[in-house]
C-alpha cells in the first residue's frame, strides 16, 4: 500500500509596508504594490545605520570588512579643471553611506595651494557621520615624495598612520597602529598601478583597489570608486587607518590623472 506524502504548506511573509501576508514567490505586494525584495533591503540598511550610529564610528568599522569610497566631483571643477577641495561618499556593501569625508577649505591661501601643488598638497580632512557630527581627522603634512597621512581621533589623538616608502619598482607604504604590532605593507605592483595589496609578514590578507567592481554591482560600477577589503580580525581603529590609506593613495596615483 503506497502512503501518499501531502504536499508542505506554501511559504508566506508580510509585506514590510502594509503587513499584507503574501507567498514568497510574489514579488510585489497584492495590496500596496510595493515590490518586497527592494522593501525588505531598505529596512535592513535602516537597521544598519541605526545600530551603528548608536556605538559610533567604531560601531560602523567593526561591523564591516569592506567599504566603498567615491569621489563627489564638483561641476566647477568638472567643466573648468579648477582644483577644488575634494570631497568623497563612503559605503558600506548594502550601500548605505556610513560617512562624508570633505578636505577643509577657506582661505584664498588654500585655493592657491590645491592648484599649484596639486597632488602634492597638504590637507586635512573630516571623515563626518551622516549627520554631519565629525569621526575622524586625516592629516597630510607636506611632503614631494615620501608622502604620509595620519589618522585622528576627535581629541586630536594619534590613531595610528600611513607613509610612502622607498621601493624600486612598486609603490610601497607602510601602515602602522597605535600597538608595535600593528604594522603592515600597502604594495601597488607595476603593471596593476589600481590595485594595492595589504601584506602582513609577506602575506596577502587585504585590497585596495580603483574601479571597484568586488561588491553590489548596482552600487559599486563606477571608475572612480574605491573599494577597501579590510584585512580579517582586525580592530576598528586599524580599520580607521586604513580608510586613510584610501585618500593618500588617491592623491599619490590618482588625483592630477582625474583633473586631466
């Protein structure tokens, strides 16, 4: 005698806006008519920023392991070449902008500065919540060659930095923490100059990359986007460090190539 086996009840979930129970195969809500895939993405990005705003820019670093950063290119700049203070959009992969990071500008000084030295200028940025509240201070002191930022805190306490060293053939930086052991090596092979490895004891274990292209596609397809894949396990502060790596690599490699 052949026992029949009865079918498993169809699967249901509520419409996040309306409640309305609906199976999961309908992608749009019967009653509301919103379409529930792109509701549900959008309530859990709230929820991301929510809950990092609550324990500040430590919260938002350590509950990532990559980031996306993209230049805001000024349309000033973009029709006439004028230098103007940079400024960039940084995401997370749901594609949620965590932080604002703007180059302070002012005096007629600074606008003689960014274009005459270019590249080669000194700045300080703010690396700001969305609420406009500042995290971070990145500081880049003058220098033509052996470039280096530092990374602060809101005290003004030293976070930890990044310099430019010597190589041959590669572009080469070297990353250090607020702990001895916090030390690793940015390298940009020569025949990649987009794409910078994070190496710890001769070890590949991050990126630094241009013409991201490693997360949401819809978000991350433009050429003058950034993407970051921190090196696994390590803390926010590093993380910090390594964001700042971000813009020194862009004004060394990047900045008078994007004005031309």
């Amino acid at each position: 005698m052949t026992t029949a086996i009865a079918p498993s009840p169809t699967e249901t979930r509520a419409c996040p806006k309306c409640g309305h129970p609906s199976e999961v195969v309908v992608h749009e809500c019967p009653k509301c008519h919103i379409i529930i895939d792109k509701a549900i993405k959008a309530q859990a990005a709230a929820v991301e920023t929510q809950e990092n705003e609550s324990e500040g820019w430590q919260g938002v670093l350590a509950a990532v392991d990559r980031l996306c950063v993209k230049q805001q290119v000024e349309r000033l700049e973009a029709w006439t070449g004028i230098e103007t203070a940079n400024a960039y959009a940084v995401k997370s992969e749901l594609g949620n902008v965590v932080f604002h990071v703007v180059e302070e500008s002012g005096s007629v000084g600074d606008f003689f500065i960014r274009n005459y030295l270019k590249s080669a200028r000194p700045f300080t940025m703010r690396v700001e919540t969305p609420h406009g509240e500042t995290a971070l201070v990145l500081r880049r002191p003058f220098r033509w060659y052996f470039s280096e930022v530092e990374v602060l805190d809101v005290l003004g306490k030293r976070i930890g930095s990044v310099r430019r060293q010597f190589a041959w053939v590669n572009s080469l930086y070297r990353v250090t923490g607020r702990q001895p052991t916090d030390t690793y090596e940015i390298l940009g092979p020569i025949f990649r100059p987009w794409t910078f490895k994070i190496r710890r004891h001769d070890r590949e274990c991050g990126l630094i990359s241009k013409h991201w292209s490693g997360m949401a596609k819809e978000v991350f397809t433009d050429a003058d986007t950034f993407g970051i894949e921190f090196p696994k396990g390590i803390s926010p502060e590093l993380k910090a460090v390594f964001l700042g790596a971000v813009f020194l690599i862009d004004f060394a490699h990047f900045e008078d190539n994007n004005r031309s």
